[in-house]
C-alpha cells in the first residue's frame, strides 16, 4: 500500500509540469517572506493581468513550434494589431467591436502570409519570420507613424481591467483558451495531425496527413493569438502603442519551453505552460518588490531559461541510462530463461 | 594480427553482437557475411572505436588495446572506408587525403600546401590514382571518390582497413579496376576486411569468409571450393528452400493497372497489374526502382505520365491522403524510423494515426474508447509485445516497431497493401511471424498486396506472383508461382536470368 503510494507519488513527480509548479510556489513564499507588499491582492491581481497576457504570447509560439517551426515575427503581428485596432477606432471611426474583428483578421492573415510562404517554397519557418517581421514592423511605423493611439473608449477597457471572483477577466480567458487548445489536441482530428506532423513530418506525410494544411493552419493560429494578445493589451493599457510586442519574442519562447513545449515539436502542456507564466512574472515581479536592480531583469530571467531547458535534458539523460539498466537487467533475466 | 574475443554490444531492446570471436591477419582479404541486422556494421563500429562493447577485448599482436573514439583506432593503424561516400566535394583531393591530420602540415601558423600535395601524391600513387593533388573532388565519379577514401585510410599508415560494401555504389567496370587495387593492398600486407553482400565478388576476391547471423557468430570458411550455398546456409542458417505456404485463391478481377507509367529520368512507359487477393512480388537489388515506383502510383513523389486504374476506374492520386481516404491504399515504408513512426509518440498513437477521421461523434471529437478498443485488437492480431498501449514507440524493439507500422495500415482496413521490406532489420521470430500475416491478410481478408523485398528466400515463400526489376525496368514476371509447393533453386535461377 505504501509502496503503491510512493510509486504514485513519483509518478507525479515526474511529470513535466510538476516542476514548475514547485518553482512556484517556491519562489511565491520567497518573496512573500521578504516584502510585504507581494501577497496583497492588488498586486497578485496585476500579477495575473500580466500571466494572461503572457499565456496568449507563448501559445501563439507553442502552435508553431508544436508543428517543428517557430514564430520570430508573432510581436509584430501583435503589434500590427494593436496599429490596426487603434487606426480603425481612432482615424477611422470604426465601432470597437468591429476593430476588434479587424484586428483580429489583421494577425490571422499575417499568419496565413508566413505559413503560405514556408510551405509553398519549402523555407525553414526561421527565416521566414525573420523577414515578415522586418515587413510587419515596417507596417507599424509606416501606418502609424510612431504615434500612440489613445483615443480608446472606456468600454474598451472592461476586460483588460475588471475582474471576477478577484481573478482578472484576462486570467479567465487565458485559461479559456488553454483549455480549449487542450480538447482540440486530444480529441480533435485537426489537433492529433498537426501534432503528428510536430512529431515527424515525413511519418505524417506518409500516413495521409496534408502537412501543408496543418503548418499553415497551426501559423494562422499563431497569428490569431498573437493579435489576441495585443488586443488584451489595448484593453489592459486603455491606449495602443505602435510598440506593443516588441519584447515578446523572447518572452514566448521562455513560457513555451519552460512550460514544457518541446522544441523539436509534438507536444502540447496546457498546465505546464500556465505556471511557466507565472513563473515568468513573479520574478519580474517579485524582483521588483525585493528592490533588486531592474536593470539586470533580464539576465535573471536567463538564467531561469537556461536552467529550465538544461532541466530536460539531464532529465532525458537520466531516464536513458535508467531505459538502458532495464534494458540490460531484461537481457539478462531473459538469457538466463533460455539457458 | 587483430583478435575479437567475446564481444557484446546490447541496444535498447536488441542485442546486437553476442559474444563474437574473430580474428583478421594481415595480408588477407577476409570477408565479412551476413543479412540485414545480423550485427556486421555494429562490429565494424566497435573495430573502429565508434562504439565501445558492453564486454569483450580486443587485441592487437597480442596486446590488449582499447578505444574510445575513431582517432584511437587510427592510432592503432586501423581505418575504414565508409559504405556512404564521405568525401569534402569542395576541397581538393589532397586536402580529403589528408584532412584527418591536416594540422600536422602546419608552416609556423600558415598550411604548408606544398607538403601537403607532395604527401597525397605518394598515397595516390600507392593505389594508381591519376589525378592531380589539387584537382576539385566536386566532379569526380563514385568510383574516384572511393578511391580517395582509401588513399585517406592508407595515408594514416593503416594495416588493417575495413571496406564497407565498397562496390555497392560503383559501376562494373570501375568495379574491376577497384578489385585490382584490394589485391595490390594485399601484396603489400595490409589486412583488408571487406563487407560486401555480394556472394560472387566475396568468392573471387577473397581468402577467407566468415559469418554473422543474428548478433552471433556462425563460422569461417576459406574461400578456396566455397559454393554460393554454403555461404547462403550459413548466412540464413537453413538450406534455401523454404516450407510451402500453399496455394492463394486468387481472383481474376484487377484491382489496381498501372498503364505506361512514366517518370522522366527514371521510368519508361511500367506497365503492370495486380489482381484481387494475390501477393505480387517486386524484385530487384536496392536503387531498380520498387519504391519510387510505389511511392509514386500513392502520390508521395510526382510522377510525368501515365495511367492509374482502380477497381476498373480511372483515378488520380495525388497524395497519400487521397490514396488513403479515397481509394484505400495503405504504403507500409521500408524506412520505419523515418517515414513509419513517430518515435516519441505512443503505440496508441502510432497506430491509430490513420483512422481518427473514421472515429467521431456527432460533435467530430475523437472517440478515445473506440480508438484504444481498434488498437488493442491490433496488438493482439500482431502479438505486439509493449508494455502498454502508451509506451513510447521507440522504446519498443525493432520488430515490433515493425508491427506497429504494420498495423496502422491494417487499422486503416485498407484493400490495397503495398508493404516495402517488412521484415529489414527485424528478427527470426518477428518474420516468421510477419510473414504469416501477410499471408493470411491474402487468404482471408482478401487483401490485395504489393510486397517489395530483396530478400528472395522470402519473396518467393510468400508471392503468387514476381515482377523482376532492373534499372527502372520490369524486365521480367514469373507468374507460375501460385501452387502448392514451389521450386525455390528453379525459381532463384529464373530471377537470375532476368537480371543478366
């Protein structure tokens, strides 16, 4: 009974995700034992403002990287967005809902463009967004001249602003989101082949998946999230700054792999990437709060993404002298049987 | 004189060599035999330092040597000539010659290229290589490229060098000009350990040939009054005639025709049918074109022209999703590493990857119970050994990774069948094993099947049928092999002809 106890309990241990909830709450009591100013409700509300935000950047990368590609472009597409929301709304006249329709259009077509370009000619996804992102950031400036577009209305804010049960509306619907893209990858048809042509294309290919479809779609799905995010971001900000999601190309690769997306693609951790985006803000956050010199945040940060990503693979290393012992000891038992 | 004693390398899941004893002496050209998977490349890799074995020594002139890394065994004067031709194209042939030690030509900070072509030139000349030291190596020919391969194992002062199917890429005539310069390499008391799957150049070349089967080793023979079948025997460990599995009720009925299939630079005008529930067999050595023919009629690769007639219909495949979803044609790879399975995926996974469409509810979600229920029912029409249906592919041994490749296309529930090699890399147990199951997919399901193999004992066991491919033509059919029990040593000599 104890022993099936502690088996379970390794078991549990052993997943991907369970690690970074430790860091969590690890790190959580560190900084709610040295400033008094992390564990009060104003602050874990901003705190959870931000995870959302963030949850909508990495999965926007994790779509792509799920099919073996990457995203560099997807701060720009968000960027574009928030240009095209507060255009539309600003110089346009255009009602907000309908903005928001806009833009939302605007980040699945810049998505639709990337994907289109790396199947058609068969380019490494690198590149590809290498360059829409030049493409997409000279958008930004050229519409918008470097102005910010604050005449948002109030109502605009709602979402970005407000909250229920004290958990802000943009936490809820990022964990909407996560449990959404959960259902789809395991249940859905569409999910299960575009994970499979992450795992390996060629065996996708040569099983009937169309993997052109399914990188194409899983970029417009990056684009679509990513103008999610700058739209949350409008919405969080009450303005929208033609800079918007200049820093987030580096922030969602950090969610998605600490979060457990795995590069090389196949894999999707809903809950893996949920804390990771937790864990990314609090030590923004809580780093604050311990009034540690801001400056050097980002080296902090990786630091944390290097040991995040040096986690998987010791864990990797681990498990195949483990495989190869059992292997052996098999061999072995298995030896003696015929003798 | 190099000694293996006791030699044993386990991989996940298979053991590779098992306590292997040989020894190679200079001066001697000894040829190393066996199938597909019987462990000749792993041993080669342990000679060479690439591998380290899980137990056994390995002695040189009696010394005990170890080595940890491929520059170990260079030190101990051993080098290999690799199957694959790896040559720098955009370097000259000097500097391939001497790239592995290319930082002992240094003048001071600068390469001293002078020496450099000087020192290439003596190993050129050692196996009559005319070329220029600082000729392109980008142009050359197969055969050139090899030889500059061997002039690179010389220079390092080899006394024994291992060739790896050295022929395989090379044409007849070069060929012969290749053999001529092994014997030179004898002359001057350099042991060579030549791996080649050709029986008739293992007996005119060589002095001694010994064997794998299975990881194990079966035995040395000299080459003087060896015959084809004893090497044959040895290689498979039975005589070559294989147990009749009968007669197949085959139908007259044509399920797929193959009309003037053509792809520039490759095919002429194929031509070819298969009838309803027979097993046509596709023979041929590797690179005669079975699987780009195949991949071509699923619509994997494209082809220029022709016509493709399924169950009397005209039809156009342009993908393996269509050949899939609309005709029912499943491919079964050759390549099940790379083009079969998702490695770090489940067998649940792997398995039902071609039948989640065929699964859904109202609301188009997956049916989980359902899935496991088709897959579980395939482990055990397979006898696929894994410890759950949620253990990673991968993890699983290489028989029956094959099975699992095997029964997604069964899961599939397809009518055509192409498999290609089902059973490369795969062991004695696991093919008796598939080889029933092909066979009962024809007998009972009426399953029309392509089977692609380069193994005849098992081609002729298992095909009512054989189609005889050579340089991209069919160029012969045996088509008297639906009976009772069959002629295995009239029917090997028949595809002999044809490919002369």
């Amino acid at each position: 009974m104890a022993g099936d106890l502690r088996k379970r309990l390794k078991k549990l241990l052993g997943r991907y995700e369970v690690t970074t909830i430790l860091a969590v709450l690890l790190l959580g009591c560190i900084f709610s034992l040295f400033s008094s100013s992390f564990l009060t409700s104003y602050n874990l509300f901003n705190l959870g403002r931000t995870a959302a935000i963030y949850i909508f950047i990495s999965i926007a990368q994790a779509l792509v990287i799920i099919v073996g590609g990457m995203n560099l472009s997807l701060g720009f597409i968000g960027g574009l967005t928030v240009v095209a929301v507060g255009y539309s709304i600003q110089e346009a006249g255009i009602p907000p809902m309908l903005a928001v329709l806009i833009g939302l259009c605007v980040g699945m077509i810049a998505g639709l463009l990337n994907g289109i370009v790396i199947t058609a000619f068969r380019l490494n996804s690198f590149v590809v967004t290498l360059a829409t992102s030049f493409i997409f950031t000279g958008l930004i400036n050229g519409i918008s001249q470097g102005y910010p577009y604050d005449q948002i209305p109030p109502s605009f804010t709602l979402i970005g602003r407000g909250g229920l049960f004290s958990v802000p509306y943009v936490l809820w619907l990022a964990i909407l989101a996560l449990a959404i893209l959960g259902y789809v990858f395991k249940y859905t048809v569409v999910g299960r082949r575009v994970l499979a042509t992450g795992g390996n294309i060629e065996v996708a290919k040569m099983s009937g998946i169309n993997t052109n479809k399914t990188i194409i779609l899983a970029n417009v799905g990056s684009g679509l999230f990513a103008a999610l995010a700058g739209i949350l971001w409008i919405s969080r900000t009450g303005s929208a700054q033609p800079s918007t999601g200049a820093d987030w190309m580096l922030i969602s690769f950090a969610v998605a792999v600490i979060g457990g997306t795995v590069l090389k693609g196949g894999v999707f951790n809903p809950i893996g990437m949920f804390f990771a985006s937790l864990l990314i803000v609090m030590v923004k956050n809580g780093l604050v709060m311990l009034n540690a010199n801001v400056y050097f945040e980002q080296a902090y940060l990786g630091v944390i993404l290097l040991l995040a990503v040096s986690l998987e693979s010791i864990r990797f290393l681990l498990n195949r002298k483990k495989m190869k012992r059992h292997l052996k000891e098999q061999q072995l038992i298995e030896g003696k049987g015929k003798e | 004189m190099l000694e293996l004693k006791d030699i044993s390398k386990i991989f996940p899941g298979v053991k590779a060599l098992d306590s292997v004893s040989l020894s190679f002496l200079p001066g001697e050209i000894h040829a190393l035999m066996g199938e597909n998977g019987a462990g000749k490349s792993t041993l080669m890799k342990i000679i060479t330092g690439i591998y380290q074995p899980d137990s056994g020594e390995i002695f040189y002139d009696g010394r005990k040597i170890e080595m940890r890394s491929f520059r170990d065994a260079v030190e101990h004067d051993i080098n290999m000539v690799s199957q694959e031709i790896q040559v720098i194209p955009e370097s000259t042939v000097a500097e391939n010659i001497v790239l592995d030690r290319i930082d002992k030509f240094k003048n001071t900070w600068k390469l001293d290229w002078n020496r450099i072509n000087e020192t290439a030139q003596i190993y050129m000349d050692l196996i009559g290589l005319d070329l220029s030291p600082t000729d392109k190596v980008e142009n050359l020919s197969a055969a050139y490229k090899q030889l500059i391969q061997i002039a690179k194992a010389l220079s390092s002062n080899a006394k024994y060098i291992i060739l790896d199917e050295p022929t395989s890429s090379l044409t007849t005539f070069e060929t012969v000009r290749f053999i001529e310069i092994i014997k030179e390499l004898k002359k001057k008391g350099v042991g060579v350990i030549f791996i080649s799957h050709k029986i008739e150049e293992v007996l005119s070349l060589c002095d001694k040939v010994s064997v794998l089967r299975d990881g194990k080793y079966v035995g040395s023979r000299t080459c003087e009054n060896l015959q084809r079948q004893d090497i044959v025997k040895m290689m498979i460990g039975r005589e070559e005639n294989l147990e009749s599995l009968g007669a197949l009720p085959v139908k007259e009925e044509k399920v797929l025709e193959v009309r003037d299939h053509t792809t520039y630079g490759q095919f002429n005008k194929l031509n070819f049918y298969l009838k309803k529930g027979e097993i046509l067999g596709f023979y041929g050595l590797v690179g005669s074109g079975r699987t780009e023919l195949l991949r071509q009629i699923i619509g994997a690769d494209k082809k220029d022209g022709g016509e493709l007639i399924i169950n009397g219909k005209k039809a156009i495949i342009r993908s393996v999703e269509e050949a899939l979803e609309s005709y029912g044609i499943g491919y079964v790879t050759e390549n099940r590493k790379e083009e079969g399975l998702v490695l770090d995926f489940s067998v649940t996974t792997n398995v039902g990857i071609t039948i989640w469409k065929k699964i859904l509810n109202k609301v188009r979600k997956i049916k989980t119970s359902e899935e496991s229920e088709i897959v579980e029912k395939m482990i055990q029409k397979m006898a696929i050994k894994t410890p759950t249906d949620k253990t990673k592919v991968g993890t699983l041994s290489g028989g029956n990774q094959q099975k699992v490749s095997i029964a997604k296309w069964l899961a599939a529930d397809c009518d055509i069948l192409m498999i290609d090699e089902p059973t490369v890399g795969v062991d004695v147990g696991a093919k008796v094993h598939i080889h029933e199951l092909i066979w009962n997919l024809a007998l009972k399901e009426e399953k029309s099947i392509i089977l692609v193999s380069s193994d005849m004992p098992e081609l002729i066991k298992l095909a009512t049928r054989i189609l005889v491919f050579k340089d991209w033509k069919i160029v012969g059919e045996l088509d008297y092999l639906n009976v009772e029990s069959k002629d295995y040593s009239r029917i090997s000599s028949h595809i002999g002809e044809y490919l002369t």
